[in-house]
C-alpha cells in the first residue's frame, strides 16, 4: 500500500446523537497511544467535551480536539456535536478535514439520521467513509445497513470487510482488498487467522462488487475486469485512495468503539486511504501568499481572553506572525485533547491562536478559497431575556456578543416592536446550553420567558372626527384645531398621511405637527398594539392667531385620533409566515398535521431537490404557533426534521382568540 503519511491531516469524526463518536475517538487515541486508559461518557472522563455543560447533558455540545500520530504520520482529530441542534459547529469542523469519520449504530431504521450529514458531504465533495459501530449488538447486520444508508446517500457505498461470527458474537472481519481474515483480541492488534470456508462465497461476491464499484471511475481497472483479470492489491488501494479523495464512493467499515474492536483496522485506512493535504488544498482552491490560516471555532474565557481554533493551510505559522493585520499572541497544540504552547506550528496542523480580536469565525486570513464557507442555520427558536440584577444590561449583551461569535449559529435580536431581547438558536437545549455559559464564563444570570407575538391592529371602516384641543393657563393659551378621516388601506399597504387643507384654516407651518401628533398615537391603538395600514386625511381645522402652537395641534391630532379609532371597528392583526418544513417523506403527513393543528394553512408539498427520500411542505403559519413547532418536528423525524421561515403578511384574528390577546395585552400593560 503506498505511504501517505507526510503533513498532518485532519479526520472529523460526525454521526447522529449517542452513536458512539467520543467512544471512537477515545479509542482511536488508546490505539495510538496518545491516552493509556480510556475514559467513558457516563464517567465524564473522556478527553472530549469536558465542559459542565456537556457532563450535564452527557453529549458533545461543541467541537473537540485532539492530536495524535499512527505510524509516524501527524493526525488531529475532531469529535463534532451529533445533536442537530449543534450542528452549525459541525459544519464548521468540516470545512477544514482532509477527511470524515460518519460514526452510526446498526439500525437500519435510523439510518434516515445520517441524511443532513451525508447530504451536506455530498453536495460538498467532502471525501467520507461510514464506520458501522456498536457491532457487539446480537442483532447488528452490516449488509442491511449498508443497504439503508445507500438510500440517503448519494454517492455509492462500498463495503471493505464483512464480519466473521460465531453464534450472535462478530469475532472478527475479512478484508475484501487484502484477502485476509483477522480476529479481534482485546487490547491487541486483531490475529490474523484463516478465511472461514462459510465466507468463502461472501468474500468473492462482496469482493468482486467492490472492484466493480472502483472499475466505474477506472478504465484500466475496467479493462482488466473485462479480461476476466485479477487486478494487482496495489493498484486496488490506489484507486480506493484516489476515489475517496475525489470524493467518488464511501468505503464502510464496522466495528466497536465500546470493544476497540475493528478501531485499528480503520487508522489504517484513514493512514493509506485518506486525503493528503495537497489534495484537500486542490480540491479546496485554496490559494495565498501564505501563511493561509481558517478559522472554525473561537472560544472566550475568563482571564485568558480570545482563542481561534484553526487550520493552518500553507507554509506554517509562527507565533509573533501577522495574519490580515492581526498579530499572532500565543501558538497551542491540543496532545490528546490538552493545551500546551508551542512556538510555530506546520502546514496542515490544527492550532489554537491567541488574541485574533477582529477575526471571526469562518474567516479564512492571508488567503482565498474556490470553495463555499458553511453556512449559518436558520434560526428556529427564541427565548426572551431579561437581567437578574439590575444594571446587568451592557455586561449581558456584551456576553451574548461574544457567545454568537463562538457559535455563529445564535443570533441576537433587539426587537423594537416589543421592546424584548431575544437570543435564537436551534432548539430549546441549543439556548439552554448557551445562558448555561452566559452564567459560567460571563457570570450573567438572566430570566427567560416565550417572546411575545408582535400583534399589529387596524380598523376595517372609515370614520371622520374632530380634535379640539384648548388650554388656558395664564399668559398665552394653546389652541389647536383640527378634522381628520381615517381610513383603513389594503392590507401591507402601509400608514400614510395627507391633506385637503385650503384656504389656510390650518397654517402651512402647522401640518407636519398635525403628522407627528398622528404617528405618535400609531405606537398604540385602542387594542393596545401598533396601528398599521391606515390613511389619515386632514381636512379642515381652526387655529388661533396668539394661542396656536406646533404642540397645540400635535396634541390636537392626538385627541381626534384617540377619539376617532374606536369608533371605526378596530380588528386585531397577527403576523404569518411562510414556512417550508423539510421532512423524511414517511414524516409529510406528520408535518402536515403539525401545520393544521397549528392554525396553518398547508398550500402544498413537493419532493425535496437533491435529497432522495424526503418531502418539503409548504404552508402559512400564525407566528403565535412557530415557537415550539421545530421541537414537534424534531419528534417526528428522529431530530432530523427542520424548516425555514420568513414573514409573509398580517391577518385578521377575531372571536374568542382576539379576546384573549387583548386582555392579555392589557394585563401586560398594566402591569
């Protein structure tokens, strides 16, 4: 097998939640002896996410690191978040591995779980392989899974092994390249051992389904197959090293993290078979005068300040080093997931850099790159936040500034319409896990509630009336005088205001605060909620030659407005949006429920472009139901599902559900 083991690579280790990532890390890192004891998850003494956070939830919340060499090649490797809800640091992980461990159980009918991860490798180009964990399951089929996976997966999956059983036990594999059958032994590179005659038949089938998989992007393979020639081994690991790197096929492979079973077997390949840097580089085209420096993670903590975690692209990093005006404070390796200082690092290693201030996550520094930056997911849900201790303001939106830096997926509203701050994210645990940090690192407590519902409100008649506004208070008075129809406008169209004034009843000089009185009241109409899509006309008045004063006929407009919209059968108004709710097409009927329960309006569904298997639904939906709906969504796909969102229009709501905004609104009011 050629050596490619030359810079340091990087192998992202991804799956669904509780599949067995940290498992396989800690047990990739035990194999190579980077640890001499292999920690657990419910211990909490694994080298990953060691966090309070994590330990609470038992699961990787954040991106880990840790460094090792196989054989005297450099590896660093990533154990990514499997929860969807943390999945933007995922992406961002694999925007910088030469390669990617997919980590999944033996269940077929969870194999739907691996669709957002194999889709978005997919339509990247990103060179993956599947390890098929938990094997020591009596149950576990390596061919049934295969079969499932290939059904979300739009490159070809290609088996390299088959499991050898005795009883309901896999004791061991055969090797479809090399021909060889080995045993597991705890703790101990697998023996190698006779090809049982009951395989004998499997292993020329599966064998010659992998050369023919290979052959599809190989003529010289093809013709040798043709020839009904046996292609030399070496040239069978070439092209399964070639075709993994261009991201042609998924070699799978099986064992058990728990057991360090078949956890050797795949170092090998990721040493032989993966990506070199070069080759990551080019399909990457990535281009600088170097040092070219990607960032995919900051963190902020307390007395030690910013740190960027980052791949080093080209021409090594040294500390001191300027990178896009930034100078390089402090260079740190992470052996077996600690953090020691080094002085320079080289191409292809994964670094943590001190004090990039004005560096973001994503950025790439000194350099360009042909390929896409991941993308930031859309926001799913909020939660309103409001200080403890009084005075807490400044620090907590400067605390949350910093969270949405370390993690681009949360985004901070001010909404100006309710007056609330609100911090959205992707999920319930996604914002919990985050004020949990707010109060760790930051030490900023906060309350949450429900954001509230920006409810508008209108009137559906016109109406004509007079406010008159007279005060005498010793020296001059204030006088202001002024007629007003208010009419509704069609919906979306918008507040305009206009005048019919002749013959100088109300002085030029006094309209513009006749419009301010008007728009002042607009903040809150007779339902307690801003007043939208009306017309407001100006058609006579009377004015005082000593007592009449910009802030008379302001207050004037004010009365006539307050006096007037009640009577022109104000209607309450509450936003809609458009969703898109992305489903496994066994769920359509699920979402679509979801929608019909929720006061929505299905208008339809269609398969989803590029993901076979799943559906998008489209619909309406009042944005007083699309708090907890991806949590409902969620529950129906095995936490795949999600959607999108956009607002759309305002719509009537009337009868017992008007009622009860108002009243709540003016409880709130009044309180």
């Amino acid at each position: 097998m050629p050596d490619r083991a030359s810079a340091p690579r990087v192998a992202a280790i991804v799956g669904p939640y509780a599949s067995g990532k940290t498992t396989l890390m800690e047990s990739l890192l035990l194999a190579t002896e980077a640890i001499h004891r292999k920690g657990t998850v419910p211990e909490h003494s694994t080298v990953g996410d060691a966090s309070p956070e994590a330990r609470e939830r038992e699961m990787t919340v954040e991106v880990n690191v840790a460094q090792t060499s196989y054989l005297g090649g450099p590896w660093t490797f990533l154990d990514c978040p499997g929860s969807v809800e943390f999945l933007q640091d995922t992406y961002n992980a694999l925007a910088v591995a030469d390669v990617v461990v997919v980590v999944c159980e033996p269940d077929p009918a969870r194999a739907v779980m691996l669709t957002p991860l194999l889709n978005f490798l997919d339509r990247r180009g990103i060179p993956h392989l599947i390890f098929i964990n938990k094997m020591e399951s009596a149950d576990a089929s390596v061919r049934a899974m295969i079969e499932a996976l290939q059904a979300v997966s739009a490159r070809p999956l290609i088996a390299r092994e088959i499991p050898i059983r005795e009883g309901d036990k896999v004791v061991g594999y055969v090797d479809l390249v090399s021909e060889r059958a080995y045993r597991y032994q705890a703790g101990q590179p697998s023996a190698l051992i006779q090809i049982p005659e009951d395989l004998q038949d499997r292993k020329s089938e599966e064998r010659q389904a992998l050369l023919e998989h290979l052959a599809d992007f190989d003529d010289a393979l093809l013709e040798e197959l043709l020839a009904d020639t046996t292609p030399p081994k070496e040239e069978v690991y070439q092209a399964l090293a070639k075709d993994l790197s261009e991201d042609l096929l998924v070699p799978v492979f099986f064992g058990s993290a728990l057991q360090d079973s078949g956890v050797r077997r795949l170092l090998k390949a990721l040493r032989h078979e993966a990506p070199t840097l070069d080759e990551t580089r080019a399909r990457l085209g990535l281009e600088g005068p170097g040092p070219v420096v990607q960032i995919f993670k900051t963190h902020h903590a307390e007395h030690v300040g910013k740190l960027s975690l980052a791949r080093v692209w080209t021409s090594g990093l040294k500390d001191g080093a300027s990178l896009n005006g930034d100078k390089v404070t402090g260079l740190y390796a992470f052996p077996a997931g600690a953090q020691t200082k080094i002085s320079e690092v080289p191409a292809g290693a994964i670094v943590g850099i001190g004090r990039l201030e004005n560096q973001a996550t994503g950025a790439l520094l000194n350099g360009e790159s042909a390929a896409d930056a991941p993308p930031t997911l859309t926001s799913l849900f909020a939660l309103a936040l409001r200080t403890r201790k009084q005075g807490d303001d400044v620090k907590l939106t400067a605390a949350l500034g910093k969270l949405c830096e370390e993690d681009p997926s949360l985004r901070l509203e001010m909404n100006t319409e309710t007056g609330e701050l609100l911090l959205w994210g992707q999920g319930d645990i996604h914002l919990q896990v985050a004020l949990a940090r707010l109060a760790r690192q930051f030490h900023v407590e906060v309350d949450v509630s429900r954001p509230q519902v920006p409810y508008k409100e209108t009137i559906r008649a016109a109406v004509s009336q007079q406010g008159r506004f007279k005060r005498q208070s010793g020296g001059h008075g204030q006088f202001g005088d002024v007629h007003l129809t208010i009419a509704p406008r069609p919906r979306g169209a918008g507040f305009e205001f206009t005048d019919t004034i002749t013959g100088g009843v109300v002085p030029k000089q006094y309209i513009p605060a006749v419009e301010h009185g008007v728009t002042e009241y607009l903040a809150r109409g007779p339902l307690g909620f801003p007043v939208v899509d009306i017309v407001v006309t100006l058609t006579d008045g009377s004015y005082h030659v000593v007592d009449s004063s910009e802030q008379a006929f302001r207050s004037a407009a004010q009365l006539a407005m307050r006096e007037g919209m009640p009577k022109g059968d104000p209607v309450l108004l509450e936003p809609i949006l458009t969703v898109e709710i992305s489903v496994p097409t066994e769920a359509t009927s699920r979402a679509q429920r979801a929608l019909s329960t929720r006061r929505g309006q299905i208008l339809g569904f269609m398969p989803k472009e590029g993901w076979a298997g799943w559906d998008v639904v489209q619909g309406y939906l009042p944005q007083a139901e699309m708090h907890d709906l991806i949590v409902e969504i969620r529950s129906a796909t095995m936490g795949v599902g999600t959607f999108q969102w956009t607002f759309d229009h305002l719509q009537e709501v009337t009868g017992r559900a008007a009622e009860e905004v108002v009243e709540a609104r003016k409880a709130f009011l009044a309180g």
